[in-house]
C-alpha cells in the first residue's frame, strides 16, 4: 500500500485566532483540488478550536506542537493528549529542536510522550536531527539511531505505523540552507531501516518527512525522494499561498 503524503505546517509561535481564522479560510480553496496528500497545520494551542471550526470538512486536520506525557496533574502550564483529542486535534508534533533545545523536552520524556499521544488517538510526528557539528563530525547516523530507540521505546509494536517522523538536520532549520536531496534521503532511507530492524512491515508504513527550510523552490525536489513520504514546513507555512504551493509539490 503505498504511503499518502503529509504536508504539515509548523506556525510554531505565530498567528492570533483571528489570524489563523483568515489563513485557513484563504488555505482551503487552494488545496481544495488535492486529491492523494495529507494536510495538517500546528497550530499555537490558543488557536486549536478556531482552527478546527475553521477548518472542518476539509482535508485539513489539525495538529499541536506540543503536550504533556500524563493525562492530568499538578503541572502548571501543560496540557494532556486527552485535553487536545476531545477539542478535535488529530496529531501533535513531538521533540521539535526548538523544544529539545529551549524548553528542555528530553528523549526522557518523548518515550512517554509518543505512546501517550497514540493511545489519545492523535498521530505523533516526532522529530529527529543531527546538528551542524554533529553533522561534520560524521555523527548524524548515531545522533539519529539514538533518537529514534529512545523516543520509541515505549511505543507498542501493533502502534508503531502509526508513528510519522521528522527528519530535521538542526542547521536547516530556519537558516535557509536546506539539505540536499542526496542529503535527505540518505538520512530517510537510513531512518527507515532504523524501523525496519524493528519491524519490517511497520517501517513500509510509516511515514517520513523531510523538515528544515522547505519551500515552495525546492519542494518538489525533496519530495520527489523515493523515501521522502512529506514536510514539516516552518516558515514558508506562514503565507497560506505558499503552504499551498509546497502540499501541490507532494504528489
Ligand atoms: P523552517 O522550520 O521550515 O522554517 O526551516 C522547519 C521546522 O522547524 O519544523
């Protein structure tokens, strides 16, 4: 069965409700004809209802960028996969660099993150990548098969498919200089036989996309990639045009 692409816009911390009303009403007739890909956009957790009321009907879903591993608690500030699944949300983006880096998500954490939004009945996209001195220091293989053990270890195997990955080199984020398609698919493909040594008919089905300074240019080279199954899109999700631009690139 082949893999239908995903296209997801990360708005990370942009865009008020209203904002994210008036993309998404600009959004819809211009990805109304696209047939065999996915779309979802990350909204900020402020926006997630409007979003949904925005968006339903359509072949938008919505998805956070973030939640906590519990199901409730004292833990000032968060929120549970529960509390995102009965609003409507349909996945959730897990372990973004930003996160990794600037709030302290842990691979710790992740490994109770990803099972908990799956059993919630959202689709987790976890994202893994190498940094540019990991990168130079030939380590990405490394960096990425730690990653990858560590935040799955705690996902059943019947689940495992249902899992989409991220690859995200961390010095193609935001920067503008993306990775090259031999690059990207490389570290797909090698994320792939990551999950094959796991489970062979899993790694058919998940799907893995390429995140880090996509755009409406160098889309249809990245996902034309044999392993490529979709993006993770920062920036150039911003502009609803050329979010629709990127989607159209993924047939
Ligand atoms: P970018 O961000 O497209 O702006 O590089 C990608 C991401 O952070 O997921």
């Amino acid at each position: 069965m082949p893999r239908t692409p995903l296209v997801a816009g990360n708005w990370k911390m942009h865009k008020t409700e209203r904002e994210a009303e008036e993309y998404i009403h600009a959004l819809l007739p211009r990805v109304a004809a696209l047939a065999s890909v996915d779309l979802a956009l990350c909204g900020p957790f402020t926006d997630l209802r409007a979003m949904i009321d925005s968006a339903r009907g359509s072949r938008v879903d919505v998805y956070a960028q973030n939640m906590h591993e519990q199901r409730e608690g004292a833990f000032t500030g968060e929120v549970s996969a529960a509390m995102l699944s009965e609003l409507g949300v349909r996945g959730v983006v897990l372990g973004h660099c930003e996160r990794r880096e600037l709030f302290g998500e842990s691979d710790r954490a992740l490994a109770l993150k990803v099972p908990a939004a799956l059993r919630a009945g959202l689709t987790p996209i976890l994202c893994v990548g190498e940094t540019e001195a990991e990168r130079d220091g030939a380590q990405t293989e490394s960096k990425l098969r730690r990653q990858i053990a560590a935040d799955l270890v705690g996902v059943p195997e019947d689940q495992l498919a249902h899992v989409v990955i991220a690859y995200e080199p961390i010095w193609a984020i935001g920067t503008g200089r993306v990775a090259t398609p031999e690059q990207a698919q490389q570290a797909v493909a090698f994320i792939r036989a990551l999950i094959a040594g796991r489970d062979g008919a899993a790694a058919e089905r998940v799907r893995i996309l390429y995140g880090g300074s996509v755009n409406p240019e160098n889309a249809a080279d990245l996902l034309g990639l044999a392993d490529v199954d979709g993006a993770l899109v920062g920036g150039a999700s911003l502009q609803a045009a050329s979010f629709a631009e990127i989607a159209g690139a993924a047939r």
